[in-house]
C-alpha cells in the first residue's frame, strides 16, 4: 500500500483563516451598509419636510442647512452623519474592488465624507449677520462637499469610460455629476453678494436647487454603490496591471 502524504499547504487551502471568513463578511455587507444608511438619511430629512411643526423651512426658499438652527436640529445632524457613514462603506467596497483608483477620486470621496460630518458639527450662520468662525467652518464644509462628489464622479467616469463592463455605470455616474454644476453656480453667485454686499443674495428658489443638488447627489451614491457591488461580482484579472 502506497503511503498519501498530505502537504501543509493543502490544509490551509481547505480551512480559511478566522480573518479571511470576517473580511469576507465585511466586504459582502459594506453595500447593503451603505445603502441602507443612504435611504435612512434620506427618510429623515424627507420627514422633517413632511412635518412643519419639525422642520418649519420653506423648501423653496430655506436652506438644508436651516434645519440644523431650528430645535429639532438632531434629525438633520444625525442624517448627515448617517449618510457619512454609508459613503465611507462604499468608498471601502469600491476600492476594494478597484472602482476607485488613483489619489485624486479617493481624497475626493474622503473629503465628501469628512464635510457631511463637518456641516453637522458647525451650525451656520444667519445670511445676514457677521460671519463667526463656527459658521466659516459650516460654509466651506458645505461648499467642499457640494463640491467632492460630483468631482469625484466626473473623474470615476473619466478613468473607466473606455472600459467594456463598467462603461455604462461610469457614463451615467459622469452624467449625474455634470447635472451638479449648473446647480451649484447659484451659491456660489450669492455667497460674493452675501459677503459684498450684506444682502439676502439672488432672488431664486435656492432652497430648490439646493434639494436637487441633494437628489442628484443620493443617485450617484445609489449608481456607485451598484458600481461596487458588480465589481464585487465581476473577476478583474488586469487589476494589478492597471
């Protein structure tokens, strides 16, 4: 009878380690994760626009960031907060996956997540009043977040548009994002009138493009987070020559 010798490496090859099982459960629920904590921040502040007596902002006319003055303020901070969690799981899982290469849509996606913290932390300040270094912190969160994730999505289109599987996911995260810089123009506009001048700022419905701005945002995360879970799904054996 011939003798079986069973090499060591076998072994390992059959029984994953304890940290290969818990990476691999963390990496099939980091998608679920972020999307549930997009829809959950989204219901919050949709409900403080269904109920006045919580909100009370005109959502033609009053900012986001008007809930965060108001007593009920903890809705909105927590929904940011929320929402910031969600987008670090899918930054994880899509560089994880290779979605997200390269420093620049990185520190970008980074910078979205930080600012969602930031405009929660830092109460704004009245338009019209003297600007205190509390509400500076607020506007220029604000405005680096407006700013961080439809850049991010224009460059994340940018790099993969010549691929042929992920082609389309990166044209439409491109094409979301593009939608986001004609609405951000107003606020930049009134933020020079603002200051200049001590004035309300541009008499349009900045309230309603701000609300846009927001929708347009929670579908690229939507369009990123099924981005990610494909790439999850999809072998990519040039990644490493990439």
């Amino acid at each position: 009878m011939q003798a079986e010798t069973i090499l060591p490496d076998s072994l390992h090859e059959t029984r994953p380690t304890a940290f290969h099982r818990t990476t691999t459960l963390a990496n099939r629920l980091l998608v679920p994760f972020g999307l549930a904590a997009v829809a959950i921040a989204t219901v919050m502040v949709v409900v403080l626009h269904l109920l006045p007596e919580w909100g009370g902002v005109n959502p033609i006319t009053g900012m986001l960031s008007d809930y965060g003055v108001r007593p009920d303020a903890w809705v909105f901070d927590t929904a940011l907060d929320i929402m910031s969690l969600g987008s670090v799981a899918l930054l994880v899982k899509m560089a994880w996956h290779g979605v997200v290469r390269g420093r620049v849509p990185f520190i970008l996606m980074v910078s979205w997540c930080v600012c969602l913290v930031g405009i929660a932390s830092f109460t704004k300040d009245p338009n019209t009043s003297a600007q205190t270094f509390r509400g500076a912190l607020h506007l220029y969160s604000t405005a680096a977040a407006c700013f961080s994730l439809p850049v991010a999505g224009m460059v994340l289109g940018w790099q993969h548009r010549r691929d042929p599987e992920w082609r389309r996911l990166a044209w439409t995260t491109q094409s979301l994002a593009l939608i986001s810089v004609p609405c951000f123009l107003p606020f930049v506009i009134s933020f020079f009138i603002i200051r200049i001048t001590h004035s309300p700022g541009l008499a349009v419905p900045t309230g309603l493009v701000e609300r846009l701005m927001g929708v347009v945002d929670i579908a690229i995360l939507v369009v990123l987070a099924v981005w990610a879970h494909r790439a999850a799904r999809t072998p990519r054996p040039n990644l490493a020559a990439a």
